[in-house]
C-alpha cells in the first residue's frame, strides 16, 4: 500500500488522522442530504404539475350547438355533464347525462363513453378522441314519446388553465337510429365547448 501524504513538510503516516476521517464523513453525511432534499424537491414538484393521470376524478360541463346534416337551420342548442375516471395515463371511462330543449321537444341522452388523452400527465394541452354510445328518450309536444340508440365519434383538446381545472373545445359525430330515416337524417355535427375539472 501506498504511504499517505500530508501537506507541509514531508513525512509519511500510514493513512488518514481521525481528523480527516472526520471531515471525510462530514463531507458524505452533507452530500447524502443535499441529495435527499433534492430528490424530495423533484418528486414535489413533479407532483404539483401533474394534471391527470391514473386514479383521478374527471367531472365536466359542457354546451353544445347541434346542426343536423339534413337541415343545418334547425340547429339548437344542449347542455351535458360527465363523470369519469382515469383508468390509465391517458385513458377516461365516463358516464354522461345530455340534455336538449327545443321549441316543444325536450331530448334526453343517457350513455356511456371512453376518451382517450394524447401526452404527458404533466401537460397542460393534450389532445383526445374517443366514443361513446347510449340511448336517448325524445318527448314531442302532440306526438308523444320515443327512444332511440345514439352512438357518437369525438375529438378535441384539453387545456389545463390550473393544477385542477381545465377548458376543452371539441367535435362530435353523432348518429341517432330512427327507422327509416336515411344517413343524413340520422346524423349531426356537434361543436362542444367545456370545462372540466380533475382531482
């Protein structure tokens, strides 16, 4: 083994004095600290930005403007509202309640849907699309009540405004069964604004 060297005048020991073994612990024992606080500030801070992810609550709002495909003048406006859980990063299972009201109908939509979200959990813009099918219960002033199978394409974008609280705009597809009733007529385009909130 190599002699160990001290500064000033030349003399050689057979290893380190307890004062240097001293310091040499000090100096680790202050490292393994600033290390810990380091990888705590991380995690915190991590945390703090993300804005959904697995194990998360998902409740929104939205409103919405139909345009029928077979008679664009009669578009009206609905109000719906979703509760989802995050199964996965970017997954949404949710169940959602809409509701329309017209001159003498009143139209409600019961259903089940699934979104999924593009990017990190910690990304404050993050794309979707997604699905959902259901069945709705449509009343007619003079005519009466019926129900009908609905199934709808959607996509959009989610913004994070805060940790917790976030605005998306989107577009839907959708298709509502009426017998004999040809594709254009089953159909509509839906512009959906909303706001949602995650916790």
């Amino acid at each position: 083994m190599l002699p160990y060297f001290q500064s000033g005048p030349a003399e050689a020991t057979a290893g380190p004095t307890t004062f240097q073994l001293q310091r040499i612990r000090a100096a680790i024992s202050l490292n393994s600290v600033v290390c810990c606080v380091f990888l705590f500030a991380s995690t915190a801070f991590a945390q703090a930005d993300r804005y959904a992810g697995k194990g998360m609550l998902d409740v929104n709002f939205s409103a919405s403007a139909i345009i029928p495909h077979a008679s664009a003048s009669d578009a009206t406006g609905l109000f719906s509202g979703a509760v989802g859980y995050f199964v996965s990063r970017g997954s949404l299972l949710e169940a959602a309640v809409t509701a329309a009201f017209n001159n003498g109908s009143q139209d409600v939509f019961l259903g089940g849907g699934y979104r999924y979200f593009f990017g990190a959990e910690n990304s404050k813009l993050r794309p979707f699309v997604g699905a959902g099918i259901g069945g709705n219960i449509a009343h007619v002033s003079g005519l009466g009540s019926n129900s009908n199978f609905e199934a709808q394409g959607r996509a959009g974008l989610r913004y994070y405004v805060s940790q917790h609280v976030a605005v998306e705009f989107g577009y839907e597809f959708q298709y509502e069964h009426f017998s004999g009733a040809s594709f254009s007529q089953s159909t509509q385009s839906v512009i959906v604004v909303g706001f949602a909130h995650t916790f």
